[in-house]
C-alpha cells in the first residue's frame, strides 16, 4: 500500500511480522501494547494486504464514537485520502463508508447490529477488538457472537484482540490458544506526584487549584480527568475564572466528553495555537485511543462514573467510584506519550494501595435487557456461548422478565416478531418498545423526542443548590422551543444537550419511518464512495404492529391541534418503557410503584399531588427511591392501552381495620389497585379460608377459648406426650390444619365476633374416634376425687407435669401419690393451706407423711389453732372444713 505521507516508525511496528504470521498460521492473536504503541492506527493499515485480507473489508472495534471517529481520520489522513473510501467509520448517527472503504472503525454496538443482520459478516476478513480491557459490555457480547459465527459459520474470520493492560491468557484460552504478540512501548519517563493528605472540600475547586499550581509548575498543556460533564462544567467556570488575571498566560480551557458535539471534541483534540496553552478538561474518554497534542502534564481528581444495576429493584444509578489501578496508570500514560511528563494525582500515597488492581467487567453489574435482546435474537442462550465471564444468573433473569413484559421474547424464551423488531432499532428494549408503541399511536415524533431525551443527559439545569424540576414534559417543550416554559420556573436550557437531543430525535424519527412491516428490516444501503452521509445495516430499524408486535386493541390517537397537544400523552409513552415504573400516589409527594418499590419528590413539586405518574429517572437508594425525571399519566389511558399488564381478581381476604372478611373485585396494575368494589356474595369456602388465613396469622389466642375448651387442648398434649401416636395438638400443627379441625365449625361466619360462637371443645373432639373420647376420660381426667369427698381439676397446662391444688387436710388417709396415664404419671400435688395457700409441692406423697409433714403441721397448727390437725395423717379423718364431723 502507498502512503500519502511518511509516518515516524512507532513502537507496534516490530511486533507486527510476529502478528502477521499468527494470523497466516491460524485465525486468531490477542495483542497487548502499552499506549502511545500505535496498534490503533498501525494494525489495521498492516494487515489490509495480507493474502487473506485481498478484497475483503477489516473492521475494528473502537468503545467510543469519539475514539472511532479520530482513529478513522488520523489512518485515512496516514494515506493521503479524506475519510470515507479506503478507511471510513460508522458509528450512530454519523456514517462515513464508501464502496471502496476496506477499513471500518466502528462502535461496538454496530457490530452487534452487523452480525443480526448477517452472522457470517460477509465480506469481512477481520475483526479487531481494540482497547479490549475496558471490558464493555458489547466488546464482551461482540467477541462472544463473532466466535460462535467463527465456529460455526466462517472458520476464515480472522479475531484479534488488542489491549494495553489486558491481562492475555484467559483472553488467549477463551479464543482457543490464540498466540499472545507483546509490543514494547516508547513511553517517556512520568513524575507523579500525590497530595501529601486526603483532600478536602469541593472537587472542581481542589482540582481548578491543582490545574493552577500545574500551570504554574511546568510548561505544555495539561490534560485533566474528572468523573462526569457536570464536574467538567463547575471546574471549567472556576477555572476561568481564576485565569482570567492572565498571571498564567494565555490558558484555553477545553471540555472533552462524548456529548460534545464533534467540532468541540475536534478543538480538545487539536494543538493549541502558538503561544497559547490550553486544558483539557475530559472523562474517562481520554483514557485510551486518543492521543491530545501537546500534553505533557495529567491531572487526575480519581474519580470515574460508572454505572450500576440492581437486579432488586430493576434500576440503573451511575455511581461515582475511585479508578482503579490500571485506569490510573492509563491517565498517568498520557502525560508521557509525545515527551516527558508529569502527573498530579489528587489523593495521598497511601491510598494508592488501596485502589481496585481493574475495573470490574461491566458484563457483572450492567443491565442485561439490551444482551438478552440481542442473543435471542442471535438465537443463543447464554451457556452457548463463550465469556471471559458469564453473565450472572439474577440479572439474566431479572432481563428476561422485563423482556417477557414487553412482549419482545415468548414465554418459552425466543424472540417474538416485536422483540426482533426492538433489538433492529439499537435501543434499549424499553425505549424501542416505547418508540415502536408510539408509532402505532400516531405519536412517532413524540416517541422520539423521549427516546432521545432519556438517553442524553439532563438538558435543563436548575439553579446552584436547588432540586430541577422533574416533569419530562418540561424538557419536550425546551427541546421545541428553546426553553419555553422552563425560564419561567428558573431552569436553563443547555444549548448543545439540546442540539445533540433534537439531532438524535431526528434520527429516530427516520428510522422509525423508514421500517419495513413484514420483516423488521431493510435493504442495506449502498453510498456512493465517500460520502459524508450512509446508513450502517447496524443502525436499521425493526418492525412494526403487522410484523407480529403486540398491537394496541385501540385505534391510533386522533389527530392532534396544536404542536403541544401531545404532551398529554408523554406519561402514557413512558408507561411503554417503564411499565414497572407507573406510580400511584400515597400521599403528597409519596407513590407506590407498580414494582412494589416506593417512590419520593419533594412535596412542593408540581407533580407531587398528581394521582398517577410513571417515573423515568429515580435515584434507587434507600427505601423510597427518588424521582428525578417523570410525567403523568391518565389511568384511563392506563386501562385502554395497558390492557396486557392489567389483571382482574376477586379478592376474599382479611381487613385488620374491620376485623371481618371483605370481598372485593379488583383492577391490579402490578401492586397497584387501579379499581375496587365491593362484592356482595362471594363464595362461601373462600370467605372461610380468609377468616382462617387471620387466625393462623394472629395464633390459637386470637379464638375464643373457654376454660374447658383450653383444659381439653392441654389434656390432649399431656396424652400426645406420653403416646406419639396420639393427634399432634402443636400450636404450629393446628394453626397448619385449621381447614380441618375448625373449618367446618367456622362456615358461614366472617368476623372474630362470629368465631365467639364457634365450640372449640367440640371442634378439638372431633380430631378423636369414640375409643380414644373414652380413652382419654380414663387416662387424662378432668378432675381427681380426693378422699375427703372434694373433686379437684387437674391442671395439664405444663403437659409434663399435670398437677392439682388441694388442702392439705383433704388428703388425711391417703397413702399413696394418684396417678393418670394408665396408672404411669404421678399427678404434682400442690399442698395448701386453709386459706388456700401453698405450702408445700410434691410428687411422693408418702414421703411427705414420713418426713415434713410435722413440720408443717407445727407451723399450720400455730396460724390456723381451730383447725384439725391429727398427729397420725394416715389414721386421720379427711375434711374440707375446720375440723371433720363427729363420727356417727
């Protein structure tokens, strides 16, 4: 190949041979070359004539539009050509290729659309997954599908995996042994320097006085990385603020994130003009791939944003976390890549070691709905392919039931016509489904507006220190009319946020439009060589209602008056994507979610007193989430176009306030009840079960027990006890078998008040035969007959040790101790005095006679001198009086 123009050699160039010859001798390499290497722009270039590669296209993976877009232009530049014939792009909204394009730097989930559309990639001779260690989802799904389609489709395709601090074994193990090619680096020595404590106050103001101190240190630009734009845009206005003196010379301060436009990302990137030093303020997008002229110092605040699924509760939060080792070293990096550099780290040195060695893989804490989609539409299930690691079972299902909800897999799992429809669209499922939804309304234009606005950052901005207002209709009219009512509640439009929204919902709207209704697809595009404008098959849209989707059971909307009118329908849209999300209101500013989760706003947003809301952005922390971004929604709307969430019921359950059984029909929504009424005869066994279901909840002493009925039950476990075979009369047992014992006894009757009325003596007889009744009269009787005539209750309510309480007078002549049970269990007599008080306690009446009954005898004889008390008890007359009657 001719070169437009001499390139310097770069350090990847020796270890190409090797790489080229593991690709001859087989059909896969994993690359690892430090940064400032030149793999991104060096491989491809190198590998385009090989034998394999003649007339063939080689496509590499880039995790970043931003990145995608430089590498593109800095090989087509290498070459001498504009962009868009030998070497072209294609990422989202921006397609650069031609007919003679040979190299396609695309997004990685392009790739994904590509091998929907065709899994053997025709005409593909390579595919190169750069900057691998970033361990994206779709860089993970994308090497996963392209080994498949090479196991079983195209044995020729040839893999590369290229990395800067990729750990190459498991790598090279999971694509079969793939040889491992290693490339020195040309780095140039870094000084890094630590804070010497841990940092105090604002992030954006210890960083603006670092980025200072830095300008004030040492010469050439100085490259900045902090979490987030909104950490970008509060350090850039301190910043320049602190420059504006010019005691530091002429300073440009420059942001760098990915929702930049491309002539602002282009200014980051370029050198500064002679004379003039600038700061780039960038994300983790400037971690890899992109090399920023002239920077010679880093400063690195440590911080990255990441973001975070909970299979619990079925959201995402971007959380704010420390980098990690590997991440920092790729920031410090930058500064060394054109000389030698310095960088600032914004934490003291101790803490280093305590910083995670990678960031963990986002495949083990992303939301799964976009890679279920994806591999159903594929035709895999998980475990058929190979991971580097698997995705984790909870939030697979977690994906797959959100799926099913929206009609884009079966119930046995495969794709249905509708979900192949919304994984062709390049959305996440649930705005897909929403965009495919608001087609069939006659709410395209709408459904667009919201798919782009819930994929961009927030394009409203509040004032310092207050709550943004959360109506999405808000942000719909800001993107309509440049702010509109939004002044008036004093927030501010973000200008470029509402550029980039309207461009991307001009997008959707042309892929919606353009959608085919018979299979989901259209025909690939050809653009002509080097045009500025293509449609990547990645990009193509999906089916709609005639492609077998879901349809409404309603007729589209009828045609709207006014421009706004449709804003009315935003919380009915959002309903589409977030059918688990639909709120209803609890009190003032407090909702119930479909989910089952709880939501919050604050009480003096307008729509905290609205009755329903779907919630589109909510904060998942404690134990009400709150919501930031959300529009109402018509429970008729509800009813009309959510008939297939919606479920009917007949409820026959217990109300704690009324203490009786209700039956009421129901309109559920999830956990919510939509409607109720009350039902005025409901059916008999149902009532009987909740009444039940109420006292197996509150125990056996929420029943009526009357003293026999309780000494019945106690009498029952004494026997039990002593004969397993006997019925179990457990508390646990019996509130298990209430339908048993007590329900036929508890028909026709719904309150507690009407279980006052229930014989629990008879309904706990009806568990014995007419052997065992008489059985336990013999064994486990009521009362004792003591010889002075007396008949005493026996007390079983320790089943262990049944016992009676008894004057000790009453017993004078009885021998021995009564026994129960068959003559096996001594009854416990509990001695008492005249005033029925105890004396003494035992089990060995005869004993008592011998031993302590003249102790007790002298001291009862002194308390009570009127009474009866004989020196021989064995001889003597028992009595219930103060002394017996005179005998004959």
């Amino acid at each position: 190949m001719v070169s437009g123009r001499e390139n310097a050699g770069l350090p990847v160039d020796e270890a190409l041979p090797s790489l080229k010859d593991a690709l001859r001798d087989g059909c896969g390499a994993v690359l690892v070359a430090p940064p400032g290497a030149g793999k991104t722009t060096r491989v491809p270039l190198a590998l385009l004539e090989e034998t394999w590669a003649v007339g063939k296209r080689i496509l590499m993976l880039e995790p970043r539009r931003l990145a995608a877009r430089s590498a593109a232009r800095y090989m087509a530049a290498s070459l001498g050509e504009p962009v868009g014939q030998t070497v072209g792009y294609r990422v989202r909204m921006d397609t650069r290729v031609g007919s003679k394009t040979r190299i396609e730097v695309i997004t990685e989930g392009v790739l994904t659309r590509m091998l929907q559309e065709d899994p053997e990639l025709s005409g593909v001779a390579a595919v190169l997954f750069d900057e691998f260690h970033e361990r994206s989802l779709h860089a993970d799904l994308g090497l996963a599908l392209c080994l498949q389609a090479q196991e079983l489709l195209r044995d020729d395709l040839r893999l590369v995996v290229m990395s800067a601090t990729l750990e190459a074994e498991p790598v090279a193990a999971l694509m079969g042994e793939a040889p491992v090619v290693v490339s020195a680096g040309r780095a140039y020595p870094v000084e890094t320097r630590y804070l010497p404590k841990r940092p105090e106050g604002r992030l954006e103001d210890r960083t603006a006085a670092a980025v200072v101190t830095a300008l004030r240190e040492n010469q050439g630009d100085i490259l900045v990385f902090l979490p987030g734009a909104g950490e970008i845009r509060r350090t850039e206005e301190r910043l320049s603020a602190q420059l504006a003196g010019g005691a530091a010379g002429p300073v440009r301060v420059l942001p760098l994130h990915g929702t930049l436009p491309q002539e602002a990302q282009d200014l980051a990137l370029a050198p500064a003009q002679p004379g003039t030093r600038k700061v780039v303020l960038a994300t983790s997008i400037a971690e890899t791939s992109l090399t920023v002229d002239g920077v010679r110092v880093v400063v690195d605040a440590g911080l990255s944003r990441v973001p975070r699924f909970s299979p619990r509760t079925g959201m995402t939060r971007l959380d704010t976390v420390p980098v990690s080792v590997a991440s920092a070293d790729q920031r410090r990096g930058r500064a060394g890549r054109q000389g030698p550099g310095v960088c600032y780290r914004l934490w003291p040195e101790q803490d280093q070691g305590q910083l995670p060695a990678r960031t963990t893989p986002e495949i083990l804490e992303a939301d799964l709905a976009p890679l279920c989609l994806d591999l159903a539409a594929w035709g895999a299930a998980p475990e058929e392919l190979r991971w580097l690691d698997a995705p984790p079972a909870a939030a697979l299902a977690q994906a797959r039931a959100l799926l099913q909800r929206l009609g884009a897999l079966g119930a046995d799992g495969t794709v249905t016509p509708h979900g192949r429809a919304m994984a062709g669209l390049g959305l996440h499922p649930r705005l897909a489904h929403m965009a495919l939804k608001a087609r069939e309304l006659g709410l395209q234009g709408l459904g667009c507006e919201l798919a782009a606005l819930l994929g961009e950052r927030d394009v409203l901005r509040a004032a310092e220190g207050a709550a943004p207002n959360a109506d999405l209709r808000l942000r719909v009219e800001a993107l309509r009319n440049a702010g509109g009512e939004a002044h008036s509640l004093g927030l501010r439009a973000d200008p470029a946020a509402l550029a980039r929204v309207r461009a991307e919902a001009s997008w959707w709207a042309r892929e919606l439009g353009g959608a085919q209704a018979d299979t989901g697809r259209r025909p690939a595009a050809s653009p002509a060589a080097g045009s500025s404008e293509g449609s990547p098959v990645a990009d193509s849209p999906a089916g709609s209602a005639a492609a077998g989707s879901p349809t409404l059971a309603t007729a589209p909307l009828p045609a709207l008056s006014s421009s706004g009118a449709d804003l009315a329908y935003c919380g009915l849209l959002l309903a589409f994507a977030y059918p688990d999300r639909i709120g209803q209101q609890r009190s003032r500013g407090r909702y119930l979610l479909s989910n089952g989760r709880g939501a919050v706003m604050a009480a003096d947003q307008h729509l905290a007193g609205i009755p329903y809301l779907v919630a589109a952005e909510l904060d998942d922390q404690g134990a009400d989430s709150r919501i930031y971004l959300a529009a109402p929604v018509e429970l008729a709307h509800l009813e009309t176009y959510l008939h297939e969430g919606l479920e009917e019921e007949e409820a026959v359950e217990w109300e704690d306030a009324a203490q009786a059984v209700r039956a009421k029909k129901r309109l559920r929504l999830g956990s919510l009840i939509l409607k109720e009424k009350q039902l005025q005869n409901p059916p008999a066994p149902l009532v009987t079960r909740a009444l039940l279901a109420a006292v197996a909840k509150d125990g056996l002493e929420a029943l009526p027990w009357t003293k026999a009925s309780r000494q019945l039950l106690q009498r029952l476990r004494f026997m039990q006890l002593a004969d397993p075979s006997w019925p179990d009369v457990a508390e646990e047992t019996l509130l298990a078998a209430l339908p048993d014992w007590l329900g036929p006894y508890a028909e026709g009757m719904r309150s507690k008040q009407d279980l006052t009325r229930v014989n629990l003596g008879e309904a706990l007889t009806g568990l014995l035969d007419w052997s065992r009744r008489q059985e336990l009269d013999r064994h486990a009787p009521t009362h004792l007959q003591v010889p002075s005539g007396s008949r005493i209750p026996v007390d079983y309510s320790d089943p262990g040790q049944p016992f009676i309480a008894v004057r000790l007078q009453e017993l004078f002549g009885l021998t021995e101790t009564p026994r129960i049970g068959g003559g096996r269990v001594p009854v416990v007599i509990h001695l008492l005095s005249p005033a029925q008080r105890p004396v003494q306690v035992t089990r060995d009446l005869a004993g008592f006679w011998r031993e302590t009954y003249f102790d007790v005898k002298k001291d009862l004889k002194g308390r009570y001198p009127k009474h009866y008390w004989p020196d021989n008890p064995l001889e003597a007359i028992p009595t219930n009086r103060v002394r017996p009657k005179p005998q004959g």
